[in-house]
C-alpha cells in the first residue's frame, strides 16, 4: 500500500479528481490561470496537504493567479450564489440551491441559512487583470475583496441576513474583517458535523464506487448512511490523523 501511494500516478490521479470537483478548466479561467491552479492543486497532493489545510487555503485565498493560484477556485464562480454552492457541496457535502427561494424540501435548511452562507462571501469582487489585458487575455482576472460590503440581504424579509454556519450559529464578525476567515475556521473545526465525514464519504466512494451516503455531495437526514458505525469510525480516524488523506486512504 505504501509503495502505491507514493508512485507519480497517485498523484496524478487525485489532482485530477480534485481539479474536476474544483471545476479548474478554460471554460471560466484564463489558460495561465487554469495552469497555474492545476500545478496548485498537483502540489498539494504530492506533499499531503492535510485536507482541512487545503480548504483554508483556497477559502480565503485572493489576488491573481501569479500570487496565489488557489485565487482560481473564485473565478470559477459567476457570482456569489456559484461560489456558496461549490463549498457546501464538495466540502459540507450539501446541497444547498433549493433553499435559495425556499426551505429545503428534504432538509431543515431555510433561506436564512443560504444567505446566511452567503454573507460570507460577499465581499469577494473581482476585476480584470492588467497583466492579462496587456496580453489580450479576456479572461484573466484578479480576485479581489470589499470589506466594506455589508451582509446579503436575505429576500423573504428584505432584511440584511447576518453570516450564519449550516446549524444555525450566528458569530460575530467585527465589521471590516474578512468573513470568510471565520467561515474556514468553523468548516474545517474537528468538531465540525460536515468536512469530515463528507470527505471521508467522498474519499470511500472513489474507492468502491459507492459512498456510505450516496450520493456523496447529498449528505442530510433523509438519506442516512448504508452503515452509519463505518462512516463514524473513518470519519473519527480522518480527524485524529488531522485530516491526512493518504491515512485515511491507507
């Protein structure tokens, strides 16, 4: 096992895996960008980044590709509606799109809780890249943030909706500071109900085609796991290994 996980085709394979769940190609990233991020994403299989590490980096990343490649996974998005979507989805394992225009209908999630999501990242704009119009790259762009913005306004009570965690718990966030710092903290927490064992779900579906819940990115109480005592015994492994996926691999 050792010996197949240190090979070059690992790391090859799982860069791909997550540069397709990341959704990295030219059809929204400039081709340097694109690049760029892909070698990001080979790097950090190829040294084990822990997983908790890996969403933080690209949760909170911005700029442009030259200065911080993980700065693609925001360009990918159109907006901040894509953005909520893909990190609830590969990371939380959760599907939120329903409850932007209404309570969830398999879930107890509500539009506070979509805009609550979205309230920290709302500060996230971007704006083209001088550096790639001078190399007529209509594409490239730098990731930017406004500390200044305010929280999503939240169109059931037309009322501004204070950044909540999927739970419900409101922090507290001194106005000025980046939000979604407090975002990535709270996902990648060990006691966090979601990045653990979605991921650990995620990791075991790869191997037998199947996740524990399936599918792997609808993980709620309607659809509870084939074997609910192997998923908590990976999931309790993958967080005492502090998030080391070639651990919980082997």
């Amino acid at each position: 096992v050792d010996a197949l996980l240190a090979r070059p085709d690992f790391v090859d394979h799982w860069a791909l895996k997550w540069g397709d769940l990341l959704q990295n190609s030219r059809t929204r990233l400039s081709d340097p960008a694109m690049w760029a991020f892909r070698e990001w994403i080979r790097s950090a299989v190829a040294s084990n980044m822990p997983l908790d590490e890996f969403a933080q980096k690209l949760l909170t990343s911005k700029g442009s590709w030259r200065d911080d490649p993980a700065a693609a996974f925001f360009l990918v998005s159109a907006d901040t509606n894509e953005t909520i979507q893909r990190a609830t989805q590969v990371f939380c394992g959760v599907r939120m799109l329903c409850a932007k225009c209404h309570s969830h209908p398999f879930e107890n999630w509500t539009q506070a809780d979509y805009y609550g999501l979205s309230s920290f990242f709302n500060q996230v704009t971007s704006k083209p890249d001088p550096a790639g119009a001078a190399a007529k790259d209509t594409k490239a762009k730098v990731v930017l943030l406004n500390l200044a913005a305010g929280n999503t306004v939240n169109p059931r009570v037309s009322a501004a909706q204070p950044p909540r965690f999927l739970g419900g718990a409101e922090p507290k966030i001194p106005a000025g500071d980046d939000r979604r710092e407090e975002y990535a903290k709270w996902l990648t927490s060990p006691e966090n109900p979601f990045f653990a064992k979605s991921l650990a779900n995620r990791i075991w579906s790869y191997f037998f085609h199947r996740g524990i819940i399936d599918p792997v990115d609808d993980l709620r109480s309607t659809n509870p796991p084939s074997d609910p005592a192997l998923l908590d015994a990976l999931t309790q492994h993958f967080v005492a290994s502090k998030f080391d996926a070639r651990a919980l691999m082997r």
